[in-house]
C-alpha cells in the first residue's frame, strides 16, 4: 500500500512489491520537472509525488494513455497500452460478432462506448443528392 503525508504520496518503487499480485496497472506520469516516472496505483493530474531524479516533490502535469476494453455482455476484456485505434476495432469486433455493448477505458476512466447497432454510416448510394 502507498504511504501518504497529507496530499503527498510517498514513492514505492515498481520492482519492490512484497511478493504480492497487483491488479492496479502502474502508470507512467509526466511531472512538473519534465521527468517521467511509473507509479503504482497511478496518481492523478494536480497530484504531488516524490520525484526521484530531482528528489523533491513535484506535481503531476499529465499521465499516460493506458487503454482497456470491457464487455457489458460476457467476461471480453483486453489491455491495449496505448494502441487506442486497436482497441476501438477491437471493441466493434467483439460487438459486431457478438452482439455485446463493449466500454473502453483510459486508466479508471470511461471514454467511449461500442454499441452494436448504433447509427449507421451512410454510403454514398445511400445519400441524397446534393440541393444545387
């Protein structure tokens, strides 16, 4: 478990897990300092963590896109790093062959949604002609 001081979290390094099985993903952070740094759990953007090049804390500026699926119909779920054009065909696969509403995640947050039978495209037979 990370310690906290406050609004500060304190750094654990990724290899030094006490032989126990994380499900939290370790996320890659941006910080303040332009040096990049993985946490587990991964912190938010504003968050103060220990930077352990300049050893000081500094704030987060942005994180990187850690891209998941997951079906609201079966157990489907894949990790795609950040391949976000791999997941969402993926998902339209995985929808389209099983008729499944498939979720894609950026870290813990929900960004888009796959729903077989959503709109459709228009083709260009399908279209009406121009008004002019």
């Amino acid at each position: 478990m990370t310690q906290r001081k406050g609004s500060r979290i304190a750094p654990r390094p990724i290899g030094a897990m006490d032989g126990r099985v994380h499900r939290d993903p370790a996320r890659t952070a941006l910080l303040n300092c332009r040096h990049t740094q993985e946490f587990r759990p991964g912190p938010s953007i504003g968050d103060e963590v220990y930077c352990q090049r300049c050893r000081d804390y500094r704030h987060v500026v942005a994180l990187q896109s850690d891209y998941t699926l997951k079906c609201r119909g079966c157990r489907y779920g894949r990790k795609f790093g950040r391949a976000m054009f791999a997941a969402d065909a993926s998902a339209r696969r995985h929808g389209e062959s099983k008729g499944h509403t498939v979720d894609r995640y950026d870290g813990s947050t929900l960004q888009w949604t796959y729903v077989p039978g959503g709109p459709e495209q228009l083709t260009i037979d399908a279209a009406e002609d121009p008004p002019f």
